[in-house]
C-alpha cells in the first residue's frame, strides 16, 4: 500500500474531525507546540481536537497508516515536556479538550466516570455536587485534565490521606496505537482476573496508549476543615512535627506541605494579594490541614491543642490558625503560588524528586551543602509535599548557564537522591527531560522490559516518540 501523503492525511482528518478541529497555522499551533514554562518548543504537522473516542480511533488510523506519530496532549501543564512534540519525526497533537463530559457521578458507589479531557477542578466540582469529594488536587488543576493526571499518575496535595492517581482510577478506556479500543471501564472496587493492565497505561505519559474515558473513586465530602501555617527551624523539625500530628490527628491530617524560606520570597516577590503572615522570618514552613465529619469544631480543638504541644517541644516556632474560610485559601495560595511565581522569577532547573521520608532532612542537608560549592550559581530552594517524602528541588538559571553546567547540576541532585534510595521523579514522570536518567534509576532489567511493553502495544513507535524511553 502507498503510504498517505500529509496533503492527504490532513484531507481525511479534516473529514473525519470536521475542518475546524484540524488546525495547522503556526498562530493557531503555538499553544500546544509549546509548554507552559516555555522550555520546550516542538514542531506538529497539525493539532488534531476530536471529540469522542470514536474520533480518537479514526485519527489514530490515519496517523498509522500514514506513518505520522502522535503526542497525546490534555491541558499541556506538564512539567517535563511530554504532551509537546520533540525530534525530526513528522508529528501531530492530539488534544484531548473537547472529550470533556461528566458521565456519571454515581454517590452510592462513590464513582465518578468521565472523558479524559475534562480538568481536575470540573471532576472536583461534580464530586461536590453530589456531596463527595473527588481529591486529587494541584496548583494547575483548573486547565490539568483527567486524562492527563492519569497519563503523569499525577500527586498533588492530598497524597497522604487519598493517594497519587494510581490509587484513584478504578477503570478506562484507552486507545491504542493501532487503534483498537481497550475497555477497561469497571467501577469495582476488587478485581483480580489476571494482570492488572489499567495500571500499565497510569504513568505511562501517553507512550502505551491514549486515555479516553475513566472511572474514578470518590469519597465523602468532608465538613469540617482546620488549616494552620507553622514556621519552623528546618526539615528535621518538619519530619518530627508530621510524625507528631499523625500521632496526635491521626488520618485526619490531610495535607503537610512546606516550603523554604527562599520559595516564599519567590511567592511574596511575584504574586498579587500575598502576604506573610507570622511575624518574623523563619527558615522553613509547614502548612498542615485536618479534614473530616461534623461542622470542624471538634477538629479545630484537636489541631489547637496539637499545636500547643509542638511549640512546647520546639518543633515548630510559631503558628497562625486560619480563622475562615477566605483565611485558610490566603494560606494555601503561598503554597500553590510557588511554581507560578518561579516561573515569573526566571528560567530554572526543575528536579521533582522523592526520598523515603525519615531521609528527607539529610537530602535537603546534602544538596544544600554540595551545590553552591561545586556550582557557584546553584543556590536550591525546596518545597513541595513532605507527607510523600516529595521534595521539588529547584535552582535558578542565572542568565547564560552553560548547559554542561546545568547538567552537572541536575547530576549532583540525583546522585544525592539515588544514594538514599530515592527517585529522580517522584511525580512529574519523565517526559522528554529525564529520558537520560532513566537506566541509571530504575536499571537495565527494568527499563529493558519496558521497551518490551512498548514494541508490543505500539510497535511503529506512532505514540508519543522521544518521551519516556528515548
Ligand atoms: C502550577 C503547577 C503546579 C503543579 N503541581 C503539581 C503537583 O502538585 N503534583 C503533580 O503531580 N503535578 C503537578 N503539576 C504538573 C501537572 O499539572 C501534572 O503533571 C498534570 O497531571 C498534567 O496534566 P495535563 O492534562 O496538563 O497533561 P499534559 O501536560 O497535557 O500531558 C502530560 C503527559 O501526559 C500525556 N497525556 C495527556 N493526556 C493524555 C491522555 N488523555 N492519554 C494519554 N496520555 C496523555 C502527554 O502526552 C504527556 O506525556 C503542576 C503543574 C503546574 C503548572
């Protein structure tokens, strides 16, 4: 058969699709040829928009039969560069926007089943509706589809009482690279027949297959809810005061984030309407909520007389209570803000990394003390979800930083997180930035079976080339 040329590939798209969902002008490209940090810039063919799995089939075809990759792409907030086209290959984006349906919220079996392509926000707000809470949430959560929290096997703020995405998808549906529809839409909360495929395709950064539809856990809604901001001496304090509320709150603790002192410079430098709020600088900060039944006030007393026995054991030096609503949002804004107003700073190097928690403290302590000796510019500011043992290890790129330099930086990271056993990527996936560290974490075994799995669902290397397995 002769292979279909581009004039002719976009022909049968823009019949398939309609003539609107197929854009090529680079005006109308350049939203999803481009992250959203504006460190990786590709080159599509097209950027095909359908609008029901059926549409995703047919131009998963044509794309075949034509020879043309596909980068499956949700809300482009990645942080690694995966839904956007990198390499010499012709290539098309395939946006999942439009796939934006809640099909169900089903409160009697705490199910939600919906299209990939609607965002975390639209899935929490449909949770709530129907009174339960859908939890995965993330600063990008308002344009971060489904889909692709799904594809990323996302985190985000609520890892330490809910789970990471892996834990959330009860079914899907996928496309495969031939496509073929894989029906994987079970609601069950216990099925044991055979391999766990759902599982291949949560964090396989849309390499394995494409996600279409899926059924999500939900939970109750909680009523009552108690924030708090800690300042505290450092990240030893910050592992001993998690282990202390989880003694004293039990699983009530929900969310323990932190941050640096730098990264809330970076937050009160940048963003609007931000304010500090205790009264003198410390070197680190928690943020800690408690969430559960009844109307709070019962929590609140807990969380109270918790933090008075942390300040009395001098893990944490000071602490603001959120006393409303408006309050407790204030506080979480300078957690969310930090990587919005690091991009404002400047250009940085991102390493999102995870070590078993009690090692945390001493990867902090090695990092800070390594780089800016071996580095002159490599100053790190940390934050991110000590619950996880998460920590976004971050620098910012002086003007002109040699790339051998900022990759020597990024070597000095991940050699201090391999020796204590951690992950180079904890919960932003590989994408197209960390291709080369790959071997080097998980092993020539291990990623030898994942080429494996990659020949056999995808063996014209048509779904997203040059991410994950490089
Ligand atoms: C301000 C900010 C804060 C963030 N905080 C967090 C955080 O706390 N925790 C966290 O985990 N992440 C965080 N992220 C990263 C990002 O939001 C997540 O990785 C998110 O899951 C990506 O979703 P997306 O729809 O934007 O995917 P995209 O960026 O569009 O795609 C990401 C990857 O998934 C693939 N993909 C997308 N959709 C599909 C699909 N339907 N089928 C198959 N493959 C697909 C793409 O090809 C790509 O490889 C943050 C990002 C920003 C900008």
């Amino acid at each position: 058969m002769t292979p279909m040329t581009t004039a002719g590939l976009l022909h049968a798209l823009r019949q398939r699709l309609g003539v609107d969902q197929v854009l090529t002008s680079d005006h109308d490209l350049a939203p999803y040829v481009n992250d959203w940090r504006g460190r990786f810039h590709g080159a599509a063919l097209a950027v095909l928009r359908p609008a029901a799995t059926d549409e995703v089939v047919q131009a998963m075809r044509l794309c075949g039969q034509a020879g043309v990759a596909v980068v499956p792409q949700g809300g482009n907030t990645g942080m690694c560069g995966g839904a956007v086209p990198v390499g010499a290959r012709s290539q098309v984006v395939l946006s999942l926007q439009r796939l934006r349906q809640i099909e169900q919220v089903d409160p009697l079996g705490n199910v939600l089943t919906l299209q990939a392509g609607v965002t975390l926000a639209q899935a929490q707000e449909a949770a709530a509706a129907a009174d339960r809470l859908f939890p995965l949430s993330l600063a990008a959560q308002g344009s971060a589809q489904v889909g692709g929290a799904i594809a990323t096997n996302a985190g985000g703020t609520a890892v330490l009482r809910y789970g990471g995405m892996r834990d959330l998808v009860l079914g899907l549906e996928v496309v495969l690279a031939d496509g073929q529809v894989l029906d994987l839409m079970r609601a069950l909360r216990k099925d044991n027949t055979g391999y766990d495929l759902r599982q291949w395709f949560v964090g396989s950064e849309g390499t394995l297959g494409i996600v279409t539809r899926a059924v999500l856990k939900l939970f109750p809604r909680p009523t009552g809810v108690a924030t708090v901001w800690l300042g505290l001496d450092g990240a030893t304090q910050a592992v001993q005061l998690l282990r202390e509320l989880q003694r004293q709150l039990g699983d009530t603790l929900t969310a323990f984030e932190f941050l640096d002192r730098r990264s809330l410079d970076l937050v009160l430098r940048h963003a609007t309407g931000v304010v500090d709020p205790l009264a003198r600088p410390h070197p680190w900060y928690v943020l800690a909520e408690v969430s559960g039944g009844g109307d709070g006030a019962a929590l609140r007393r807990a969380l109270e007389q918790a933090l008075l026995a942390v300040l009395e054991a001098g893990l944490a030096q000071d602490a603001v209570l959120a006393e409303s609503e408006r309050q407790r949002l204030a506080l979480w804004r300078l957690r969310e803000e930090v990587s919005e107003s690091e991009r404002r700073h400047g250009a940085s190097l991102k390493h999102d990394v995870a070590v078993p928690v009690a090692a945390m403290p001493e990867l902090v302590a090695r990092v800070s003390a390594t780089l800016p000796a071996q580095v002159a510019w490599a100053t790190p500011h940390c934050f991110g979800h000590v619950g996880d043992g998460n920590v976004h290890l971050n620098v910012s790129l002086p003007p002109g930083a040699p790339a051998a330099e900022q990759d020597r930086v990024s070597q000095i990271v991940y050699d201090h997180v391999l020796a204590l056993q951690g992950s180079i990527s904890a919960e932003h996936g590989i994408g197209q930035s960390k291709c080369a560290q790959l071997v080097q974490q998980r092993g020539e075994r291990a990623v030898g079976l994942m080429r494996q799995m990659k020949q056999m669902l995808d063996p014209q290397g048509l779904l997203n080339p040059g991410k994950v397995l490089s």
